[in-house]
C-alpha cells in the first residue's frame, strides 16, 4: 500500500475500467452502509406525528416526491458532481476543504504557516503570484481577522456535527433495524426487547473496534450490496403489486400539492424526510479512500436508484393498505411480505452494523484529524492495519461513543425522537460544506462570484428549509446534537486557543543563538556523549526549555537536534519531503535543527523508525553540506529537504551507511552531487571537506551508539494577573483539566520512558 494513495492497493491503482469497477463495488461497504439503510426509518419518522394522511393518498405521494428530489438534487447533483471535485489532493471532509481554503488564501489561525512550511511542494500555487486570482473577495478575506475566527468556528462546528452523528447514526439505525420484531411481538414484549438487544448489539461493536475494520470488512461490501438488492427487489414487488402509477409522484407538483394542505404540520414533517441523506457526507468525507469514478459509478447506478425504487415501493405499500381511522404501522417492515420478514430482519440488522461501522470509523479519523491540527486534546490513536492507511482506532473515544449510543437508545426509546436530533446534525454538516465549497469556486478554481453565489443560493435555500424544520424540533430531541456541538466546540476552542498562546510565549520567549554559542567549559557546561532531541513548537531559535534544562543540569549532548514536529494542513507529506535538516551555529558545534512535517492524515511513525530516518537524514544532510558551507559560519538559514524523490534509495540505506564508515567515504563524492531543493551553491569536493564530513558522521555514529535522549516541555499554564473572567475560565479551569486528563506529548510521540527527559515550564498565558 500507498500512503499517499488513501489505502488503494497497488493492483487497483490506474484508469482501467476493471479496476475501478472494482473500488465501486468495495466502496458500498465504507461508504454508502449509512445512506442504504435510511428507508427503514424515513417514512416512520416523516408520518410519527406532525401529519396524518387521508384518504387521497395526497400526503404519501408528497412525501415520496419530497424524497425523490432531495436525493436527486443534494447526494446526486450536489455531492456526486459538484463537492466530490473539491477535494484536497484526493483527500475529502471538512478540513480537507479547510486546508484548501488555507493554502489559496492567508486565513489560516492554526501555528503551521511559516516560511519552512513553503518548502513543500504540495504546498505551491499552480501560478506565481504575480498572475495569482487576487479577487475582491480574497483580498476582503485576508484583510478581515474576524472572518479568519469565523471561518475556523463554521469548520469546527461542522467537526462536531460529524461527531454528533457518529452518537446519533448509530443509535437510530440499529434501533430502528431490530423495531421490526414489533411485527412478530406483542407491543409489550416488543417495548421490554428493543432496547436490550440494540444495547447488546452496541456492546458487540464497540468491542470489536480495536481489531480494526480491515478484519472484517471483506464482509462488509456483499451485505450492503444484498441490502440494496433486497430493498429494490422488494420495492419493485410493491409497485407492480399493490400501486404501478406510484411513479406519478415524482413530479414536483406533488410537493408544493403536500405544502398546501398540510401547512405548518408539512414544514414540520420535512425534519423527517431530511434523515433520506444521511450518510451522503460520507461520500466526500471517504473520497481519499476510493476514486471520484468509483464513488461516481457505485451511487449513480446502484445506490441511487435501490433507493428510489425502496422508497416507491414503500409507498405503493401504503396507498392501498394504511387506514387513516386505524393506527396501523407506518414502517419499512410492513411493506415485507410476512414469509421474507424475518430474513429481511437479518440483513437489516447486519446492513445497520455496516453503517454504524462506517459512521464510527469516520468519527475516529475526524477526531485524527482535529488533533493533528491542534484543534483536540491528544488522544491516543492505534493503527489496527500495516497495509491498509487510515484504518485507526482510539480507546477513550470509541467507549465514550459505546457509553453515549447506550444512553441515546435507553433515553429516547423512540426512533422520531432520535430522527430529530440525526437530522438537525446531518444538516447542519451539509449547511457547512455547502458554504466551505462556494469558498472553495472562489479561491481554488477561480470561479466568478456569480457562479459560487448561484451555488449558495440554490442549495443553501433547500437545506435551509430543511435546518428550520429540524431545528423547530428542539424540545423533541433536536436539542442533544446542538448540545454536543456546544460541549465539543468548547474543548475544541479551549484547545485550539490555548496552543495559539503557548505557541506565542514560545516565539516570544526563545533564546537568541549567541547565548547557545556562549555555552562552554568556561561556563562548566559539559558535552555529554549520546544525541540529544529537544522537542519544540517553533523552527527558529533556540527554545525556552532547553535553556532551562541548562540552567537546571548545565550539560547537553554531544550531539544537539532541535526538533519540530509539524502538522502541516495538506492530506499526506511524502516521505521524500518529511525532514528539513539545517545547522544551527557552525558545524564544530555539532547542533542541527530538524522539522519533520506530517500531513492530518499521515500515519507517525514508530520512535524506532522515526529515530533512525532522523538519524540517516543528519547523516545525508552532513554529506550534502559540508562542501557548501563555510567553516565560520554561525548559522545555515536555509533549510535542507533530505530524500528528494530521485533519491530515495539512498536515504533508505543512509543509516547503514553510518555503520560502515568505509561506505560512507566511497559514497561521499556521489552523494555531493545529489540534486536538493534550496541548496544556495556548489562546490568542489577537497580533502578538507571530506575530512570534515567524514570527523562529522563518526561523531554522529559515537553518538548513535551511546544512545538518543528526548527532552521535552512538561508545561504548566496559567493566565496572566488582570485577565478577564473568561479567559481565566479556559485557560486556568477548562485547559487546565483538560490537558490532566488527555494524553501528554510522550504519548502522542511515542517516547519511550526510559529515553525520556522533561523540563517544567510555566507559561503565563
């Protein structure tokens, strides 16, 4: 596998019909397992309570054209067509629309946008910007700190809408799967059973997380796909069996027919027939896993039209069978026939595990995502696959998902209550995206205004009805999604604005590098054998904690690294771009500054690896620059890129080559002829260049062996004296708790405790 390549094995890559036909047929499992599964619900949550239908079938057929156009307009057209191009280096979601927005425009509040940020490639414009778009819009964008805040709280609370739904898709899809025993039970055995075995089932899945998806989700694809056959076989069995002229209702007549009858109970109906799109984000958030094509081909003819034709049967169904004098059931299940009702049960609870597991692996990469960004308290994330990227799982998330889908199903007891508090979130998401995307027509494809504008207006006025229907249902569920926007938005600004801050003093309060030069024997500093990594935010200086961790032990390594690990807003860094190596002071000094950038979707490495690519690119860094460089000089400004693509090979054997001197001689000359970004000159190779490099990489070999120690910030914060009540609140109570109980950076980097050495910061904020 590729990590570049969002998981595609190596055989499925290209443009054969073959292989993308193939991808289609993989993606109905991660992909469409949500939306497959919305007719069990849609129809029992539209007729729960706000309209009753009479006897001219009127109120069916407007609800059946309400569907229709709703899928063909937003998955179809809107998602299909127009989202699924605004990808981020074929990287999907919220913050891949975020980091396209941030590299087009200077918007970005997240501390990754310095100059050494630029030396990636993925990072440059298509064209210089002399000739670059420098529309009114733009310009008014970057000018406008206010906007930039504004944009950052629209991207989270689309964030954590996505969340909310991982609690809440969850919920009302197994809860509704297993209602169908309501049919074969007395309603009081049916009220007793429901929630036990929904329970039992989530207990199932969220056990099952941390073997990952990749173990059974070979599974995964052939029930959703008998899902779909099943609904349209059986959608077609109502139509030709109890209505053939159902079709008529697709005309939008029939929708403003429904509108004018039922009135205020038909607006407050559509927070029902909305739920028909769950899980269509899911087809822009998964894209970096499949290709445009695959996704394109698997919706347009196979999951579209299964759900028409579910949709048209279900309500073919109930034309000729619902008794408005009766309280007959409104339901997916009735519209079975009874001799296939229990086998259709079975695959409607499988097909519901399918979508619930899609919704929560998603939740998990979001969740990835924010943290990378510095936008979430650091959690610890598990890759459950070697081969397959993006397959994560994390424990503390994944039990508070398990715990909360518990108390959704044992709370509410009722899927139009749950149907409420899905929709408000489900749209919500799709008002953020919508919104992200005109930004998108503007800024990245340099469209006109009128364009994205007519984009907007169209597709924002059609979710907006559905955002007020939903949201007028406040007291009816409604409320749990906007309270669990609020509770995750607050950690996830709390955090977000407590880094930007430390990040600050950290700029702020950085030590020049004469004071490191001045450090010596006449001082009683000692050079002590090993390598030491500092750890710190910042990519020019020497940092704050490393003077006090000289003030406190006045030694340090033999060999210094700075080291800054970046979380850059682009999918994925090559592997050939991950270390930017410079020196800091001259190279006597044996002090490098390091910058390893990972992408919000890059799978860190183990310290071991991570360790000996560190060390093999100092090792090429000291070939590639003691030729070019003075031997007086204090500081190289300009940072090296270690691996260039043409190069790779030899940045895979660099650390063998430290092991044998011999080899590392022989492969000096070769080396300096090496073709690296931002080197400023050439020179000819003499005896004392080599002899430099060679004295260089046997210090660094000495010190390899006598081992790697990581020193890292243990920071404690606190606002300054004056600050207002609020910002007393988050930094003093809620970053204070919340940085007690996350992970610590040890964790997030994988230190190893024994290696491991922290220096305490105060940092008033």
């Amino acid at each position: 596998m590729d990590p570049g390549t969002g998981g595609i094995p190596k055989f499925l890559k290209g443009n054969s019909w073959k292989a993308t036909l193939v991808l289609a047929y993989q993606s109905l499992g991660v992909v469409y397992g949500d939306l497959s599964i919305s007719p069990l619900y849609v129809f029992r949550s539209t007729f729960a309570e706000d309209i009753k239908h009479s006897e001219t079938n009127e109120e069916i057929f407007g609800v059946l054209s309400f569907v229709f156009w709703t899928l063909t307009l937003v998955p179809l057209f809107k998602y299909v067509f127009i989202v699924l191009r605004a990808d981020d280096n074929g990287e999907g979601g919220t913050f891949a629309l975020y980091s396209l927005i941030c590299r087009h425009a200077n918007v970005s509040l997240l501390p990754n946008r310095q100059v050494a940020d630029e030396e990636l490639s993925t990072y440059k414009y298509e064209c210089s910007p002399e000739i670059a778009n420098r529309s009114r819009i733009k310009i008014w964008l970057e000018k406008n700190k206010r906007l930039h805040v504004a944009l950052l709280i629209v991207v989270m609370l689309g964030t954590c809408m996505v969340i909310g739904d991982g609690i809440l898709t969850p919920s009302i899809s197994v809860f509704s799967a297993v209602s169908g025993l309501e049919l074969s039970m007395s309603k009081e055995h049916h009220e007793y059973a429901v929630v036990p075995i929904t329970c039992f089932i989530f207990l199932c899945l969220f056990a099952l997380q941390h073997f990952g998806t990749h173990r059974v989700g070979i599974l995964f694809a052939p029930i959703v796909l008998t899902w779909l056959l099943c609904i349209s076989g059986l959608g077609i069995y109502n139509i030709v069996h109890w209505n053939p002229h159902v079709y008529q209702a697709l005309s939008p007549y029939y929708m403003f027919k429904f509108l004018k009858k039922t009135k205020k109970g038909g607006w407050m109906s559509l927070g029902g027939i909305l739920l028909c799109m769950t899980g269509s984000e899911a087809m822009f958030a998964d894209l970096g896993h499949f290709s445009y094509t695959a996704i394109q081909i698997a919706f347009t003819f196979l999951v579209y039209p299964s759900l028409i034709l579910a949709y048209m049967g279900q309500a073919a169904f109930l034309s000729m069978n619902h008794n408005p004098y009766t309280n007959h059931p409104i339901g997916f299940y009735a519209s079975v026939p009874e001799c296939i009702r229990w086998p259709v049960l079975v695959i409607a609870i499988l097909a519901s595990v399918v979508g619930s597991q899609a919704i929560i692996s998603g939740t998990f990469s979001i969740i990835n995502q924010s943290q990378s960004l510095g936008c979430f308290p650091r959690v610890k994330v598990i890759h459950t696959s070697e081969k397959i990227h993006g397959q994560i799982y994390i424990p503390e998330i994944n039990w508070m998902l398990m715990i909360l889908c518990i108390a959704v199903a044992v709370g509410f007891r009722d899927i139009k209550r749950m149907g409420n508090a899905s929709g408000l979130a489900v749209i919500t998401v799709m008002l953020v995206t919508t919104c992200l995307t005109s930004l998108v027509m503007i800024l990245c494809w340099q469209k006109p205004p009128l364009v994205a504008l007519t984009f907007l207006l169209f597709f924002g006025s059609i979710e907006i009805l559905y955002f007020s229907a939903s949201l007028i249902k406040f007291l009816e569920g409604a409320w749990l999604p906007i309270l669990l926007a609020l509770f995750l938005m607050t950690v996830m600004f709390v955090w977000h604005y407590a880094r930007i801050k430390k990040y600050e003093y950290d700029l702020y309060n950085k030590v020049s590098l004469d004071w490191l030069l001045a450090l010596g024997d006449k001082l009683g500093i000692v050079r002590v054998p090993g390598i030491g990594l500092v750890f710190t935010d910042i990519i020019s200086g020497v940092p704050a904690n490393f003077s006090r961790f000289v003030t406190n032990l006045p030694a340090f390594h033999h060999i210094l690294v700075f080291v800054c690990v970046k979380s850059v807003p682009v999918p994925f860094v090559p592997s050939s771009e991950r270390f930017l190596v410079g020196r800091v002071g001259p190279p006597s000094h044996r002090s490098y500054r390091c910058i390893v950038r990972y992408g919000y979707r890059d799978v860190h490495q183990d310290i071991n690896s991570f360790e000996s690519e560190l060390i093999a690119s100092l090792s090429e860094f000291i070939l590639l620059k003691t030729s070019s460089e003075s031997a007086n000089s204090l500081e190289n400004r300009s940072l090296t890129v270690i691996g260039s693509n043409e190069h790779v090979h030899y940045r895979n054997n660099a650390a063998a080559e430290l092991s044998s001197m011999e080899d590392t001689i022989e492969s000096a000359d070769a080396s300096a002829r090496k073709k690296v970004r931002f080197l400023l000159e050439e020179r000819g190779n003499s005896a004392l260049s080599e002899n430099t490099a060679i004295e260089e990489l046997e210090d660094l070999l000495a010190a390899r062996e006598s081992g790697c120690a990581f020193i890292l910030g243990r920071s404690h914060v606190e606002a300054k004296p004056g600050s207002s009540i609020m910002k007393k609140l988050a930094i003093n109570v809620a970053y204070d708790f919340l940085k007690r109980n996350c992970r610590g950076p040890d964790v997030s980097l994988r230190v190893p405790a024994a290696s491991l050495l922290e220096v305490g910061m105060v940092y008033v904020l």
